[in-house]
C-alpha cells in the first residue's frame, strides 16, 4: 500500500483527493489495515519530513488536521473495544501540536483502544488535575519541543505528589533526538512511532493478565490454606 500519493494529496492541502484515495483503499483493504498501513506511516512520513526540515510547521498541522477530519467519520463510533483494558488518556504537554497525537489516537483506536484526549497545550498543573479526576492508569504524553520534554520531569514529581501512579509513556521529536531523554524526566516507557506506542499497551496488557493471574493464584492458595484439615 504506497503512501506517496496520500501525502502528495494532504501536502498540497487537496482534500478531495486524499478523501478519494482513503476510500478506494478502504474498499480493498478494510479500514483497519489502512490506518495501519497507509494513513500512520504516511503522516510518520510528514513528521519525519518536518524534522528534516524539508518542509514547513504549518503543512504539518494542514495535513493532520484533514486527516482527522476524514477519519473521524470513517472510525465506527461503536469500534469492538478490547476487554479489561486500563484507562488511557493522551495529551500534548503545552505543545499546540496535532500530529504525533492523531497518530497514536489513529494507531490505538483502529486496534480495539478507547482512549480519553485531553487535548493539546494544557499545563503539567491541569494534566495532574484530570489524570485524577479520570483515574488515569495510563497516560501518553506527546511533545514537540524540548522544553515541553522538560516539563515530564514536573509532571511525574507533581503525579507522585498527588499519589497518582499512571504508567508514564512519552513520544515525540526531542525523545528521539536524545534516546536517553525519558529515563530522565522519570518515564516508564518511550515510543518513537504510533506503532511503538501500541507495543507498549500490548505490553501493560500482558503485564496486567499476569497480575490478575497472581493475585487469583494467592487467593486461591490462601482460600486452600484457610480449609479444615481432614483427620
């Protein structure tokens, strides 16, 4: 599935003719593998493009923002959720910045996720805010700028404070310009593409099945324990 001519169409703000192209892949592939493989790996292209400098900040937003607007009635509203997930949340830490996040929402969403946005630019003081109020256990935090990167570091003090434990998993541009950035700033996981960030849930997920089957293997050793001898 070649993405050259979906970002030919979103680079040169041509709606008409990305809409076209979505929908003839949709009918021969189904709308979860174009997510998959044409609408993420062509907007990963446009990021990576950015960051190479070969084109500008505001193409990026143009492109995005008609990708979310075509997809967003083309994803199911009623999308088969996977089961006993934990509560995931997102958001662009004070970065006004669109596309690292639409891509994940894309990635997670396509793959049974449901994924609670807390939009872009908010403050390390409002995230803490409605990670309690959501009883976030998950929380995707995207970054644009360096500064922005910074700030994860306030944010995890500040979760701690408050006794808010969220898995912390970061992406964006300066986590991949320093590989070792988010073991600073106090996260528990780093992505580099909206499929990386789909590993890490499969991976919280495999991680909370084994738990379950722990503390079930306790509570049936205690409950054994707890019976009468029989003389």
């Amino acid at each position: 599935m070649s993405t050259e001519p979906l970002i030919r169409a979103l680079l040169s703000i041509d709606r008409l003719a990305a809409e076209q192209i979505l929908d003839a892949a949709v009918r021969e592939s189904g709308l979860d593998d174009v997510i998959r493989a044409l609408v993420v790996p062509a907007l990963e292209r446009i990021g990576d493009d950015w960051v190479g400098g070969r084109i500008s900040l505001s193409d990026v937003y143009m492109s995005s923002r008609i990708c979310e607007e075509l997809m967003k009635t083309r994803i199911p509203k009623a999308m088969p959720l996977r089961p006993a997930q934990p509560r995931i949340a997102i958001a662009a830490l004070q970065d006004y910045h669109l596309l690292g996040k639409k891509m994940v929402q894309l990635a997670l969403a396509s793959s049974g996720y449901a994924v609670m946005d807390f939009g872009q630019g908010i403050t390390v003081d409002d995230l803490v805010r409605r990670v309690r109020e959501a009883n976030v256990e998950v929380l995707l935090v995207s970054t644009l700028m360096l500064p922005s990167a910074l700030r994860v570091k306030d944010l995890r003090r500040e979760l701690d404070r408050a006794g808010s434990k969220p898995k912390l998993v970061v992406g964006g541009a300066p986590f991949r310009f320093d590989p070792e950035l988010w073991h600073e700033v106090g996260a528990d996981a780093m992505g580099i593409s909206a499929s990386d960030a789909l590993k890490i849930l499969d991976a919280i997920m495999k991680e909370r099945a084994r738990e379950t089957d722990r503390q079930d293997e306790l509570h049936a050793a205690g409950a054994d324990d707890a019976q009468p001898s029989r003389a």
